[in-house]
C-alpha cells in the first residue's frame, strides 16, 4: 500500500465512539463451556459465608455485600444483594474472549467489575464491533477482557445510526456513486488500514477504481472474521484443503502439537488434518491463536486454577472440536488474505482538507459520546429504576 502521512485521517476520527474493553474483575465469569458457569454459580449459591466470599474473589468493585444494575437486554437479571439473593442462573451469553476465542459469560453486572452498560444497550443483532488491536479485528459478539478499544458499527439499536463520523456516507456516495453503507466504510478500514505514529491512520480512496478493489478485499476480510454471524455463509476452505476429524479428540488431552509434513494437528490422541501451517502459525497481539485456544480449553485443570475457575468439564466436548475445525479454517483463509492486504495499494487518497472541507472533519463532540437509547426504564441496584 502506498505510504501513509499526517494527511491521513485517523481511525478515531472515522469511528468516533469508542468504548474501553469490559474489565470482569474475575476469571471464573467467563468460560469457554456454559456448562461449567452454570456449575460454578450453582458451587457459588451453594456456599455461604466465608467460602462464598473465597469463591466470589471480591474486588473494591464487586463484592457479594453490593448489588449492581441489571444488566441492559438482560431483563431476567436480579439487581438484590449477591448476599441476599443472588437469584436464578443468567443464561451465558455468547462473546469473544481473545482474538478469534469465542466463549461464554454470566451476564450479571453484580459479578463483572466494569460490565460497560453503553455497550450491552447497543448490542442486538444488527451490531458489529471492531476491536482496535494492532491489527483491528471485526466480532459480532461483544468483545469482554483485555481485548482493546470497542469502536461498535451503530450507535443506537436495530443498526440505527452509524458510528461514523457526519457527513462521511455521503461524501463517498459523492466521489464514488453508488450507495455506501456502513459495512462499507468496516471494511475499507479492514483492507486499508494501518498502524500509524499517530494512531490508526485509514486512508481513504479517492478514485472509485481504488475504492472498489479495496471494498472487495474487505468484505472477503470481513466475512471470513464474522464467521457466518449475522446469517451469513461460514466460511470454507475449497474441497480437498478442508479440515477433517481423522481421530476422535476423547478424554482430557493434555498437549497441542503440529506435524508440518502431514498438516496434522494432534489433540492428545486425536487429530485434525488437514491443517495449513498458516492456520498453525497464526498470530494475533503477538500470541499465536491456535495454542492459545487450546491452552483456553485446558486451563481448569492447570495448576494455576483455583476456586470456580477449576471447575469445568470433565472430558473434551464435542462441540469444542467442530469450534476448533471452524477456527481453523478461518486462520487458514485469513493467513491467505494478508499477503494481498499487505500488497494493496488505496492509490490517490482523499486529503485531510478535503475532509474538512465537506465537515467530515473534526467529527463534533457528540459523535464521541454515546446516543441516547433507552426506550424503557432501566433496574437499579435493589430493584430500584437507574436514573440516566
């Protein structure tokens, strides 16, 4: 790609809203198996007194003597003391852990140290959220722990509203023709962006062939990443170069190891093949994905788990290994991508004046601040309405 300069225009202008990462305070809310967090919170409603407050781990956020808000979207949810009445089990929900690590949380805000409340009332199935991480990576699901800044798509429900800034969509339309939406401008910053010493600098281009060819690479990026969410196709790896169970992963594998030769991924006494060394090889923040995962799936019996964070299942599910075949296949085809993301040339871009000049730039204060969604009262701590 063509070099970039201070006449670029800055990720943080493009998408202005910006939400820090969800600090849960405590491991154990969080896991890769809803079976296990419904085993702990039973451990942990169970328990009374000292123990409870051991498997709790308060913090000076969290403490099971504080309630807490319920959680927004999340109407079952009891907003009593944890100590008084911790109530029924939430039902996990869906989110992504670490780069590419899809896992479960109990959604309570009584238990998380900072849930980020603005997140979960924009969160539906309209919503997309771009994680900025060296390399910013796209999720359907809400991103929770040490992740990076959460940029979401749209700003209010029902995919109301893009987090862009003003007047963006309609100087593309001008200078490209065509409509533009949202999932656009996502996935031009996919293909186009890059990390910059002024932050994440998002050329944009200024001719419509450009423009074009930077759209296509992006949606191919960005589907690969969503992994059929939001009714789209999961992706495939074309036939003959699809991984395939070769031996059933059964028991309590201990160790991950890879043959090159053989493509093969080993699970204990299980394997996986074929597996391309770029699915094998691939990093994200620095940390390859696919040990990482499994290092995820085994660590309720490392010797570092104690409390609820070592309960967990007592043998490798199932549905653990047809996660495992989808995420392979999503590091293979994105491994395949970057070298044509790194070749990709955005051409003539549009300056920072021109920016200014149609009022794309500075966006105004309140394109940084979250809208205003709330279309029924929200329950405050000990069922009392949040006032907000």
């Amino acid at each position: 790609m063509g070099g970039v300069s201070d006449d670029v225009p800055l990720l943080d202008d493009l998408m202005p809203w910006s939400v820090g990462g969800l600090r849960l305070g405590r491991d154990w809310v969080a896991a890769p198996d809803p079976a296990a967090l419904r085993a702990r919170w039973a451990t942990l409603t169970g328990s009374e007194g000292a123990e409870r407050e051991r498997l709790f781990r308060p913090s000076r956020s969290r403490r099971p003597d504080a309630g807490a808000a319920a959680l927004p979207g999340q109407r079952s949810a009891a907003t009593a003391r944890f100590a008084d009445d911790p109530g029924p089990c939430p039902d996990p929900v869906r989110v992504l852990r670490e780069p590419f690590d899809e896992q479960w949380l109990l959604p309570d805000q009584r238990l998380i140290d900072a849930a980020r409340p603005e997140l979960w009332r924009v969160r539906d199935e309209h919503q997309l959220f771009l994680v900025e991480t060296p390399d910013p990576l796209v999720t359907a699901h809400l991103p929770v722990g040490r992740l990076g800044r959460i940029r979401p798509l749209h700003r209010r429900p029902g995919g109301a509203e893009p987090n862009l800034a003003p007047g963006l969509l309609p100087l593309l339309v001008a200078r490209h023709g065509g409509p533009v939406i949202p999932e656009d401008v996502l996935s031009w910053i996919l293909a186009a962006g890059r990390p910059g010493p002024r932050g994440y600098e998002v050329p944009l281009a200024a001719d419509p062939e450009h423009w074009r060819a930077g759209l296509e690479l992006g949606h191919r990026l960005l589907a690969v990443q969503l992994r059929g969410a939001r009714g789209g196709e999961p992706p495939r790896l074309p036939g003959g170069r699809r991984p395939y169970v070769r031996s059933a992963v059964t028991g309590r594998p201990r160790e991950l190891a890879y043959e090159a030769e053989s493509e093969t991924l080993s699970l204990g006494s299980g394997t996986v093949s074929p597996v391309p060394a770029g699915a094998w090889e691939y990093e994200a923040q620095g940390v390859r994905v696919l040990p990482a995962w499994f290092a995820a799936r085994t660590a309720h019996r490392g010797p570092d788990a104690e409390g609820l964070a070592a309960l967990g299942p007592a043998e490798w599910p199932q549905s653990w290994t047809s996660e495992l075949l989808a995420l392979v296949t999503t590091l293979a085809l994105l491994a395949e991508l970057t070298p044509e993301r790194a070749a990709f040339e955005t051409g003539p871009v549009l300056s920072t004046e021109v920016l200014r000049a149609a009022g794309v730039l500075p966006p105004p204060a309140w394109a940084r601040r979250p809208a205003s969604v709330l279309d029924h009262q929200e329950e405050g701590p000990g069922g009392q309405f949040a006032l907000l």
